[in-house]
C-alpha cells in the first residue's frame, strides 16, 4: 500500500473487473446516503460550487459559443450547468445514482445515462462539445479508463472542466467520517501525466480548497452556506492555493501539515 499512499500509484487503477464491479455496487448511492450539509442544501436546489465553477472554470468560455451536446460526468441534478445552460443545446448526464437525478434545468431536459461498470461510454467518438467532472472521479477506480473515454468521446477542440481532490482524504481502508466507502483523491502529478499522455491541453490550472474544511467549520455557526459556497471566500481561496501549490503532499498523518491546496481545477482543451 506505500506506494498508493506516496501518490506513485493511484489506488484501483489496476483492478480486474469484479474488483472494479464490487466497487461500483459500493459508491452507487454511496454520496446520496451520506448525512452532509452539502447534499442537503442540494436537494433543496441550492447547488453549492457555482461560484468556485465560474471563478475556475466557466468565465474562460466564450460566451457567445453554443454548445450542441454537453456532458456532465456524476452531475446528478444537474445544477452545475445553470451558469451556462442557455449556452446548452442538449445535456446528457452519467449518473450512477437513481436518488440525484433530476428531470430539466431551467426548462433544458436532461438525459440520464447509467454509467458502465467498465468505464465504457456508450457515445460515438467525438460526440461532445463540453465536459464536466467535478468532484466525481476520485470515486471511481479505473481512472486511466475513464479518463481515455472522456478523451474518446469528445471532439478535437472540445473543453473538458476537470476538478478533484488530490490528497488521499485518509486511509480509505477505514470508514471515515463524512466520506463514502471508497474514494480518495488523485495524486495531482500522476493525473497531470496521464492528461497530457491523452493529449490534452491544459489550457487553465487552479489549485484550490486549502484549509476549506477549517474556515467551513469555524464559520457554520453564522453563515447560511459553507464559506467555499461563497464569491470572495473563492477568490481569497484561490490565492493563498496559488502560494502554497508546491507543498502539496498526497497522504499525511499530520493534520497540522495540511497547509496546501486539497483539490485542482484544470481547464482542458482536447488537441
């Protein structure tokens, strides 16, 4: 397990099937059986990302640009378009769960696709212009596999919106508070490699989330929504990230050595 835990492998990169399989059955309603404040909000429509989504991701659109098929990898209700759904012709989303889809985004109906145990994306190649990940693959484990169909399925020039987590989030081999059973985040140069192995261009990096869960748990008792909800916090967040980017370490037991970025933001350009 040490070289997991030192990011030089990522954990269940190389499972067999019925590994990957028994994986799967495990994280399918594995977030929407968690108690969280975050799903809470969500199933009262209050989406809390936009503001991390805009200042990262979405304002290096063009926002003259119509986007004829959008995909949106775990994007469950669908909430995370809404800054750009009148830019989106047709929404398809990948959902694994049956509790967090929704049915229509401001008038734009979804269409719901249960993902592959494999990681096989039943589209054809180049079939989308615009693609989201946020926060999803650090849940799956055949992360080279998906991450190649995410390049398969997109079109030469398409954009892929990318952010995960990119320390360990613990010892997944125990149950962690707040957490389901299986994810853990990706060691960010191995991901950055394996990107640019497929091709990609990173046309944005932003590295973000650093001591989030501090602030958020100091700040509960007098703000309506987390603080990473919120314009400013993302903005602060943003540049004390960009200060502290060469300190990241995957795994640590310390939690007073956590002082760096706990995620990262790509925006991605498929050449």
């Amino acid at each position: 397990m040490e070289e997991y835990f030192e990011g030089s492998k990522i954990y269940g990169d190389d499972f067999d099937f019925e590994q990957i399989e028994n994986w799967y059955k495990e994280e399918e309603e594995g977030y929407s059986s968690l108690n969280s404040r975050e799903l809470e909000l969500l199933n009262q429509g209050q989406y809390l990302y936009h503001n991390m989504n805009v200042h990262h991701g979405y304002k290096y659109l063009d926002k003259k640009k119509k986007f004829k098929n959008v995909l949106g990898i775990g994007s469950a209700t669908g909430h995370e378009f809404l800054p750009i759904i009148d830019q989106v012709e047709n929404l398809f989303i990948l959902e694994p769960s049956d509790s967090l889809k929704g049915i229509s985004i401001k008038g734009k109906k979804i269409t719901y696709i249960k993902p592959e145990v494999s990681g096989r994306m039943l589209f054809e190649e180049g079939f989308f212009d615009l693609i989201t990940c946020f926060g999803v693959i650090h849940h799956i484990p055949n992360v080279t596999d998906v991450l190649t169909e995410i390049n398969r399925v997109l079109k030469p020039n398409g954009i892929f919106l990318f952010r995960e987590p990119i320390i360990s989030m613990g010892d997944w081999r125990n149950k962690r508070a707040n957490l389901t059973k299986n994810e853990r985040g990706i060691p960010h140069k191995l991901l950055l490699k394996k990107l640019e192995t497929l091709n990609f261009e990173i046309v944005k990096k932003k590295y973000c989330f650093t001591m989030t869960s501090f602030f958020s748990k100091r700040t509960k008792g007098f703000l309506k929504k987390p603080i990473f909800s919120y314009r400013l916090y993302v903005i602060f967040d943003s540049i004390i990230s960009n200060l502290l980017q060469n300190c990241v370490k995957y795994h640590t037991t310390n939690r007073y050595r956590r002082i760096f970025p706990q995620s990262l933001f790509l925006f991605l350009r498929k050449n």
